[in-house]
C-alpha cells in the first residue's frame, strides 16, 4: 500500500505539461515585432553594469585583457542564448525555462525553476530600483539620502537597509502601472530608452577610441611607478595591484575571474522567451531577438571597456565612477553628463527588463494549477496578467522599501544559473525524442509534401515497420542504434545518459572548486580522481552521441549536439558552485517555503494532474490510450 502511494506521488512529480500548438490562439495581445524583442534583451541585458563593471574588473582582475574577458563571457551566454533560442521556436508560449522544463523533464522540476525565476525577477527588480534611486539622489547631490536618513533608521546588518527607500517604492509602483496599462505601450518607453542609452555607449566608445592611447595597453613597471604617486621599488601590496604589466597583468587567471563576473553582464537576455504569446511570430522571432541582443551586447562591453582601459591606465581607474573619472582624466569632464543620462536611462530599461518576465512567469504557473488561481487572470481590455502583475509589484516594492539587498543578490545568480542547465538538459533530452511538438499547419504541409520518414518522426500517430518490431537494448545498440530515426528506447537511453552527465558534471564541479589548492600543488590522488570523472563523462556522452536525432523541422537549431549543450552546463555548474555557503543557505529556505505551497497546493490543483485522472476514468483502455505516454524518455505532445 505504502509503495504504491510513494510510486504515485513519484508519477505526479514527473508528468509532464501536454502542450497545444492545435492553435495559435492566446489571451494575450499579440503586438510585439522582431525589433521589439531585440530592444526588450538589449534593455534588460545592457543595464548599468556597463558603467561600472568595466571599471572594477580591469582595476582588480584583468586589466586591459578585460576585452577577452567579456569574450569568453559572451561565449558562455551564447551556449545558454542558443539553447534558449531554439526552445523559443519550438515552443511558442509564455513560461520561459518554466514552461521548457514542465515540457520535458516533469513537474517538480518546472516549478523549481519557476519559483527560483520568481525569486531572480523580485531580487532584481528590487535591487535595480534601488540602484536607480541612489543613481538620481547623486546626480541631485544626496538631498533625498540625507533627508530620510535624519528622519528614519531601520538599520538591522544584513536584513533591514540603513533607510527606506520612498523613491524605489514610486518608481516600482509607476513601472508596475506602466506594465498593467499595456504591452505595448511598455514596449515603446523600452525602446525609447534602450535607444537613448546605445547612443551614449556609441559615443563613449568612440570618445574613447579618439582620445585614447595604445600605450596604455603596454605598460611597465616603470610606467607605473611613474604615473603613481608611490616613490621607489614596488613592494608586493603594489606589485598585486599591478600585476605583471602589458596587455594580461594578471595572467590566465585572471582572465577567467574576471570572464565569471562579466558572466553575470549577460543575464537578462531570457526574458524574450516570456514573450512567446504576445509576439507576433513567435518561432521565428525569438530566436533573432535572443542572438541579435546578445551580439549588440557584447559589441557594446567589449567597446566600452576597450575605450576606457585606452584612456586611462587600468590602475588609475576608480572602480565606482569610471567613466566619468575617465572623462575627466583625458580633459573632457562635461561628457559625465552624458554617462549619467545613459546610466539612467541603462536602470530604467534594466528595471523594465526585471519586471517585464515576472508576472508572465507566475501567470503560466498559476494557469497550470501549480500557484494560487487568482493569479492566473487576465484582463480583458489590456491583455495583461493583471493580477500577476500586481502581485509581483507589491512584493518587488516591499523588498526595495526594507531590505538590504546586497546579501541576497547571489540568490538570483543560482535562479538564473539553474533556469540556463535545465533549459540546456531539456533541448539535449528532446532533441533525441520520437515524439516531437509540431503546429498543425507543419504536420498538414508534411502531409501534403513529406517523404514516410519524415511523417514517422514528426507525426506520433503515424507508424512505420521498423518502428513496429519490438525494440531491445543491447550493448552493441548503446553505440551502434540499428535506425536513424529516435524511437522509444533511444529516447529513454538518452534521459538515462542525460542524468547520469549532470550529474558527473555536478561532482566534477565541486571537485574544481573545493580541491582547487590540491589539483594547484599537483596532488596525484586527486589529479587522478578528476581523469577518472572526466572519463566517466566521456562515456555516455558519446552515447547520446551515437543516438539518432529528429529531423523535425524548426526555424532555428542549436548545433553541434550534444557538445554544446553539455558545455553550457557545466560552465552553468562551475558558476553554480563558486557561491558562498550562505547564499546556499538561503536558497534552500526559499525551496523550503515554495515545496510547501507545492505540496500543499500544486500538486493538488496541477492542470495535467487532473486532465490525466480525467483520461484515465474516460478510457475504456487505459493503458493503451493514444494520448497518453508515461515513458521518461518521451516529450510530451
């Protein structure tokens, strides 16, 4: 009895969302362009950091090899972007990394990743709000700082911030309306903004190129200690500060600490893939809007950060205000005007960008049955998930009002870090499945136009008779499948393997970073632990590898299966786990309260739940319903 209520709850953790792509009809306005969703990335993407990441990473961790930095950074957002991207095209819905995950490996895993969305989404629309008030109160000469901070304390290190923040809380509460109104009436202040904030990074990066100076890329130590206002040899408190000179002062090592900050420049790029029913063409323009942003992005880090280590030599830039110091320093002080335009302008689009996906996120999982119901409403004349949006605000405006946010700023990195490995589990996992999802205007042309082949993969229904004979795992099949087309026990083999990798990768990753001084001082005990996990790796890799893909038909594929999707995986871990204890901490008491509000509620009141207890009281045969299929392996369609 026992055993076969935990073998139920187990089968409730694991179905999967059935999607219907019968029509393309949605709640929402459809009102977005290409263009839109490109504007939406490059807002949330581009924000403030631009102005004063580059300063803090070429002073502490590169110098002027902070260019390679935002390189390989770039390079690991892209693994991520193209998983994304391709999902986009093949799932047109709201839900993001929810909806992706719900599609492909089961329930329990949608709603973590949903609810840790949440938690990005609130963390950064607080914090940026936050950000946007303390950027305005200096502009303005700390007035606003100075009055509440005579008038109210709530300092409690850690919990409460120093002051509340009134201006955070208006400024939320007008977005939060903006968002309510319209989507695309949003969109168009987005836009505005994003381009008021390229046409000052345009300008700073030519500034940069016109007043600066290659020699700042090759500088010696007698470079420094001319320019610095120590006198005599360097002692080793300056020479950590210096480095070894040149275009790479702080080696490889530093390359790579600084490419895991400006990892975190990237995030933000997701939230197109809210917009999967409010765009107009979703499958195509998805996948442009999430490459293109990310490759104006990168353009623009790299620009900026080029422009400002030409300028002034990376040990000379102050690291809170660097490009206005910068400005000042090559004799044109006025152009901080402009950096603080374009930084305002950078928060606004970024605060945009932070609220915008929240509220699709808790619609789609509200519509699903897995959060309160109440929250799944839309209103009839907007188009907006007004109650989600609502909702979102108000918790969004009461961490900006109270907390100190700096301690709480890693959560999102796990929310965000985990949301990308799941999305790049679930593209390498539905790839190899025979069943796919297809919009009945693909299957109607295939009908119409498509050889038997591609019939079979596309088409559930339709049977060939090879796919016909019993299938049967040997070993020789693990490396040699007797088809080209994915079957059943593919798919189960490539889920099996899929798990198995992540695993692997999990502890090669902890191995990496706790073991880091041992695998430094040649230790052959853990040297040989790491070649025996990587080679354990390699196996069902190549497995997944030797299995047959679908030929399905979508706008855009990721390339190269399955090498880089695991990659985009493993740098997602590596990240993952460089994070404090503390901050681990605090994630598994936000898993802790959303598993209650799970266990409590969604797996009661699940959609699918209940459509699959409905299937199974309808059947005359259950177990052979067409509709129906429970093997691990398989998409559901």
């Amino acid at each position: 009895m026992f055993g076969e209520k935990m073998t139920s709850v187990g089968k409730k953790l694991i179905r999967r969302r059935v999607v219907d792509l019968s029509s393309e009809d949605t709640r929402f306005a459809r009102c977005l362009s290409t263009l839109d969703l490109i504007a939406l990335g490059v807002g949330s993407t581009l924000g403030a950091g631009v102005y004063v990441l580059a300063g803090e990473v070429a002073k502490e961790m590169a110098g002027p090899s902070i260019v390679l930095c935002f390189l390989v950074a770039a390079l690991s957002s892209v693994l991520a972007g193209l998983c994304y991207a391709e999902f986009g095209a093949r799932v047109p819905k709201t839900g993001s990394a929810y909806l992706y995950s719900y599609v492909t490996v089961g329930e329990i895993w949608a709603f973590t990743t949903g609810w840790n969305l949440i938690l990005s989404y609130v963390i950064g629309t607080a914090s940026v709000a936050r950000a946007w008030s303390a950027a305005f109160d200096n502009i303005i000469g700390n007035h606003i700082s100075t009055f509440f901070m005579n008038k109210t304390t709530l300092h409690l290190p850690g919990v409460l911030a120093e002051r509340p923040d009134f201006f955070a809380v208006i400024l939320i509460g007008l977005l939060t309306a903006l968002l309510a109104f319209g989507v695309s009436e949003s969109a168009l202040v987005n836009n505005i903004f994003t381009v008021v904030n390229l046409v000052v990074l345009v300008f700073v990066i030519i500034a940069g190129f016109v007043k600066g100076d290659v020699k700042n890329w090759q500088l010696s130590e007698e470079d420094y200690i001319n320019r610095s206002s120590y006198l005599g040899p360097l002692d080793d408190t300056r020479k950590k500060a210096f480095g070894s000179g040149g275009f790479v002062p702080f080696g490889l090592e530093g390359i790579l600490t600084g490419a895991a900050t400006c990892f975190y420049a990237f995030v933000g790029f997701d939230c197109i893939a809210t917009t999967g029913e409010e765009a107009r063409n979703p499958q195509r323009s998805i996948p442009i809007g999430i490459i293109v942003s990310l490759l104006i992005c990168f353009v623009a880090y790299f620009g900026v950060s080029a422009a400002l280590t030409l300028m002034v030599p990376y040990f000379l830039l102050n690291k809170d205000s660097p490009l206005p110091e910068a400005f000042k320093a090559v004799g044109w002080e006025p152009a901080r005007y402009a950096v603080a335009v374009g930084s305002l302008c950078a928060l606004s689009t970024s605060l945009l960008g932070s609220m915008f996906p929240m509220p699709r996120v808790i619609y789609a999982m509200a519509e699903d049955g897995l959060l309160f119901k109440s929250l799944s409403s839309i209103n009839s004349r907007t188009k907006t998930p007004l109650s989600a949006t609502i909702t979102s605000g108000l918790l969004a405006a009461v961490m900006a009002f109270l907390l100190d946010l700096k301690d709480l700023v890693d959560l999102m990195s796990i929310g965000t870090l985990l949301a990308y490995s799941l999305v790049a589990v679930c593209v390498l996992i539905l790839r190899y499945q025979s069943r796919q999802l297809n919009s009945p205007k693909t299957m109607e042309m295939l009908e119409l136009n498509g050889n038997e082949e591609e019939r079979v993969i596309m088409n559930p229904t339709v049977t060939s008779a090879s796919a016909q004979q019993k299938e049967t795992l040997t070993l020789a099949m693990l490396f040699n499948p007797p088809v080209d087309t994915p079957t059943t026990l593919s798919g189960r083999i490539v889920y099996v393997c899929v798990s198995v990798i992540a695993t692997l990768i999990t502890v090669i990753c902890v191995v990496l970073t706790l073991k880091v001084t041992a695998l430094k001082d040649a230790s052959v005990g853990w040297i040989t632990a790491l070649v025996l996990l990587f080679v354990a790796l390699l196996v069902p890799t190549i497995i997944v590898w030797r299995q047959p893909q679908s030929n399905a038909r979508l706008n855009f594929k990721v390339p190269f299966l399955p090498l880089l999707p695991i990659f985009s995986i493993f740098i997602n871990v590596l990240l993952m786990v460089q994070l404090s204890g503390g901050t681990w901490v605090r994630f598994a008491i936000w898993m802790a309260v959303g598993f209650m509000i799970y266990f409590g509620y969604g797996i009661r009141n699940s959609v699918e739940g209940k459509k699959a207890e409905e299937c199974c009281a309808t059947a005359e045969k259950p177990l052979h319903h067409p509709g129906l299929d429970l093997s691990p392996g398989a998409a559901a369609v």
